[in-house]
C-alpha cells in the first residue's frame, strides 16, 4: 500500500510541476555533428555550416542549440521542423547563432520560434 501510495504521489508530483519558459541563446547545430561541435568549442561552433546541418542524415539526427557554458539543448519534434525552415530560409551560411523561445524540460526545449542573433 505505501509502494502504491509513493508510486501516485511521485506521478501527482512530476506531472504538475510546469515546463520553464526560457530564451535560450547558441549556435544552431544538428545533432550528429553536436559533439564535434562541443568538443571544439567556440570555434567549432561559429565554423559549423549550413550546409553540413542540412546534409540528409545531419538534418534527420534532429537539431539544438550550442550554448556558451557547453550544453546542447535538443529540440522537440515541431522544433525540429522549424530549424530546418529556419535554416533553408537563411542567407547565412556559418555561424548560425540564434535566440530560441521555448519551454524546457532536462535538456530538450519545446520550441516556438527561432531567431537569428547577429
């Protein structure tokens, strides 16, 4: 009973505690090439391309955000796709750093807009 009783509790707990409203700011990267990216820092970050983001298996691994204190932040589904609009809409070829509006939960952030940052 007191197996049950925790059990229902930890679910009430887990499932009323709210998404947090963020902005994350980074470098939009996708997912394979991610710890590339963070391995190499800064550097790596700004040089990841465009083009290599929208390479079939890149773009299909999913995408996040590279942030400054070295986290990647993966996208939700919907995010996903917008990223990838996001990126075939761009003239910028490198060094796609951008604001991302969103709520997060651990390290995935449900996405509702992405911005350039320039």
């Amino acid at each position: 009973m007191l197996k049950a009783l925790i059990t229902v509790s930890a679910v009430l707990i887990a499932t009323a505690m709210p998404l947090s409203a963020a902005a994350v700011e980074g470098h939009l990267v996708d997912q394979m090439c991610s710890a590339k990216v963070l391995k190499g820092g800064a550097d790596a970050a700004k040089a990841h391309t465009k083009d290599c983001a929208l390479m079939p298996n890149c773009k299909s691994s999913g995408f996040g955000v590279v942030t400054e204190d070295g986290r990647f932040i993966k996208f939700d589904d919907d995010g996903n796709g917008m990223a990838t609009r996001f990126l075939e809409a761009t003239s910028r070829k490198d060094n796609v750093k951008v604001v991302v509006n969103g709520k997060i939960d651990d390290d995935v952030i449900e996405v509702v807009a992405i911005q350039l940052l320039f």
